[in-house]
C-alpha cells in the first residue's frame, strides 16, 4: 500500500487495511455521524483506494474515505463523494488534515472520475475545504415540507434535485458563491432544519 511519513517520525498516512475498519468505523461515529457499519464495509469492500488513515506509530488517529457519487445518484457519472475526513481532537491544529485530504485526492486521481464533491459543515470546515481548493457550487437544505423543492423553485432558485429520506426533504438548489448569510437567510426563510454547502473540486487532467 501507498503510505507517507509526516513530520514526526511516527505518524504517516496510508490506504486502509481490513484489520483498521472498526477503528476507522469509530472514529467515523464519534466525530461524523452513526450510519451502519454494514454500508460503510460494503463501501470499503468496493473502494478501499478511497479509505485512508492517518496513524501514530500503529495507532489510527484520522481517516478520509469516499465513494463514487453514482453509488447514490446514478446518473453521476464523473464524481467522487468524500464522504467524510476526521484527525483525532488531540491531533488537530497541526496541518494533519490539509495533508490527510492531499493523500486522499491522490488517490481519487488515479481513479477516471474527474470531480471530487463534499457536503460541509457550517463554519471553520467550509472554510478548510475553500483554502483547499473547493468550491461552493449548491445549497443543500433539508427538512419535513414536502413543499419546499416548490417554494424554492417559485422563488427563482434552480433545482438541481430532491429526495425523500423518510419524512424529510431534501433539495439541492444551484450557486456559485459563498455567502454565510445567504444560506442563513436561506434556512429561515425556507423554515428548513438546515442548509449546508456541496462543495467541488476539479481534478487536474
């Protein structure tokens, strides 16, 4: 497997093995959120090139790992969705995270899709995934009116798609700017739960 050492002689960067997965699966639950192991393996067991780990010595302290979109959207044919990146609390604030994301967008390029797409939090993470390179290129906001994509649209705001998860919605409508206060707006005139940022990259050719 691929691997780079950092700084410290004891941290490096490398593709996740099998034997990682339920560390990876951890960190993934405390810091991002509890989707089920069985997709996360499954995902894995496909694309284990988009799994990579940041480790101290043999001890696993971040990960990035992503899927094609089409695994979501089929009609995506030419993206790759970064599903999630972490650096252990104890780590952060020392640059792991920007070369964390460099390995994992290696990887991504040995790969034919050429777009990698990000869904971020508000705050310092939009700001991490700008001084990277990405851009703003949708709002995704979400919530239960199953009216919204409509009053977005009666609006003027350009739908790029919707989907029901269960009783909430979720519309993605197009932009090509960042503007905090825009989605805030957004969020409240919508009356939606949230509104957060799709953010993309295009890789070199």
């Amino acid at each position: 497997m691929p691997s780079i050492s950092l700084d410290h002689s004891s941290l490096f960067i490398r593709q996740l093995s099998l034997e990682n997965q339920n560390d990876a699966y951890q960190l993934k639950v405390e810091y991002l959120d509890d989707g089920p192991f069985e997709e996360f393996m499954a995902m894995y067991n496909k694309y284990s090139e988009l799994f990579v780990g940041l480790f101290n010595a043999e001890e696993l302290i971040g990960i990035s790992f992503g899927w094609p979109l089409a695994e979501q959207f089929p009609e995506e044919k030419d993206e790759i969705s970064l599903q999630g990146i972490v650096v252990r609390h104890d780590f952060a604030a020392q640059g792991l995270g920007s070369k964390l994301l460099a390995f994992w967008e290696e990887q991504v390029a040995k790969r034919s899709e050429r777009f990698i797409g990000v869904g971020s939090a508000p705050g310092y993470v939009e700001r991490f995934y700008l001084k990277h390179g990405y851009k703003p290129i949708q709002y995704l906001l979400y919530g239960n009116d199953l009216a919204l994509a409509e009053s977005l649209s009666a609006k003027g705001y350009e739908i790029v798609r919707t989907r029901m998860v269960e009783d909430t919605m979720f519309v993605n409508v197009k932009t090509d700017r960042y503007a905090p206060d825009v989605r805030n707006a957004l969020c409240k005139e919508f009356d939606a739960d949230e509104v957060i940022y799709i953010f993309q990259k295009k890789l070199p050719l």
